[in-house]
C-alpha cells in the first residue's frame, strides 16, 4: 500500500489552516525552553487553558508537545531531544497573549492558580505580566480601540 500525503480536503474543517500565499510570513510556532514537559504541558493546559493539539514521541528520545492559546493562529510548542531547538529554559520574555477584556481574562488566571501582576495601563494599553514555572514571561495585553 502506498502512503499519500494529506490534502486540505482530508482535514477536517475545525482544525484546517487557511492556505499559506505568496508573500506571506505566518508565525505560527514558537519553540519555548521548559526544564519538565509534563509539568509545563499541565501549566499550559489546566492553569492557561491553551488546547492540546499534539503530544507525541515520534523517535527514541524525542518529545514534542505542541499547544494553542484558545483563538490563537499561534502556538507553543515544548520539545526534548531537538538540538536544533534547545535553549536555556526560562529565557523566553515577553511573549504577548492579546485579550478584549483584561480584567477578566486576569481574574481567570488568578482562579486558575497563575500569579498574574495588577494591570498596568501604558498610555492606553492595558498590560498584566506572568511567569510559567521555569520563569519564560507572558504578558496580557488589551488594546481598546480592537475590541
């Protein structure tokens, strides 16, 4: 039997990707350094709410998690035993997570457990920073006028 390469056709509607054009850069991964994947998938997971979309083992050794904020285009993705993407664990700052309501998007967190920073308003930017347990960096921000 022959293995074929998916086409959009076989993926189904919630989870397909719009197509990527000429021109176009789509960030749509970001590798972050984390010391116990299973610790920092349940962070991400339970206490963030961000959606699992792959947990696999896919050679001896190697581990990759992959997890997306709920409405993100973007997701995190947490790996062992890629050189290419190794990185001293907690050195990923700023990471910004874009929210239409930062109060209540904080006191979420909060109920979830997450020592979320009070907001901080910036000229009418609204920001309330975070840590995850290996101490990369989030911050909430909202802007108004995109609400």
């Amino acid at each position: 039997m022959t293995e074929t390469q998916p086409t959009q056709a076989d993926i189904p509607a919630e989870v397909a990707a719009p197509p990527v054009r000429p021109g176009m850069f789509l960030l749509e991964l970001v590798p972050l350094p984390v010391a116990d994947i299973d610790r920092a998938k349940d962070f991400y997971a339970d206490r963030l709410g961000f959606n699992l979309d792959v947990d696999v083992q896919p050679a001896e050794g190697v581990r990759v998690v992959q997890l997306t904020p709920p409405g993100s285009a973007c997701s995190i993705t947490l790996t062992e035993g890629i050189s290419s993407l190794d990185m001293p664990v907690g050195t990923l700052r700023g990471l910004h997570l874009v929210v239409s309501d930062i109060e209540a998007a904080r006191a979420t967190l909060v109920e979830r457990g997450v020592d979320v920073e009070p907001v901080e308003d910036l000229g009418g930017v609204y920001y309330a920073r975070f840590a995850d347990p290996d101490g990369n960096t989030w911050t909430l921000q909202h802007m108004p006028w995109r609400a």
